[in-house]
C-alpha cells in the first residue's frame, strides 16, 4: 500500500502528518497526554506542539482543562477541526492527482526481499 505523507511549509509554519495525527487523537482520546502517549511521544513534546499550534493560527486549534479532581482533557476547537478535515482533503486530492505516477514509481520499486 502506497501512502503519502506532506509536510505543509507555510512562511514560518509547518503542518504536517505528526501534528495533524496529534490533533487527530486529541479528538478521539480526550486528552493531550493520552494523545501523545498513543504516539509514543512524551508529555512535554505533545503539550508544545499543541502550543505551537495554538499560537500559529489565528484562533486556538485545542481547548485544554488542567486535571484535578474533576478530571482535565482537551478537545479540538471548530477551527481545529476544520485545520484536521482541510489537512486530510489535502492529502486525499495529491493522492489522486498523484495516484498514476505513484503507481509507475512502486512498479519500478525492486521486489521486497530481493
């Protein structure tokens, strides 16, 4: 299975698979650390990438609440959502623009094991 990951390089910023799998997994665990250690990143790296995020776009792409006893989490803004659904549209339109010379590339690849 051919995948292709893009690195976004805007003027001072950059998206790309790592950030937008982070962002991805704060909406489905609920939280920046049970994110990140779902990727087998620490604490520390998903909580700057989150902030570096943040303070890249305009509005704030994760709401975050400190632990305790009521609990903490995180979830996706609106505009984090819609940073995460643009991203994936990016990805799936060069995949099929792509999808041609992707597949003369693998068929010029040598056989696995060989």
């Amino acid at each position: 299975m051919t995948v292709l990951k893009l690195r976004i390089l805007f003027d001072h910023v950059m998206f790309g698979p790592g950030k937008a799998e982070l962002l991805a997994q704060i909406a489905e665990q609920g939280s920046i650390s049970a994110a990140g250690r779902h990727m087998g990143m620490s604490y520390k790296r998903a909580w700057m990438l989150v902030e570096e995020m943040n303070h890249a776009f305009r509005a704030p792409l994760v709401n975050s609440a400190r632990g305790g006893a009521g609990g903490g989490g995180a979830q996706l803004t609106p505009e984090g959502a819609e940073v995460l659904r643009r991203y994936k549209a990016v990805i799936e339109a060069a995949m099929s623009a792509a999808a041609e010379d992707l597949t003369a590339l693998e068929g010029m690849l040598r056989p696995k094991g060989e």
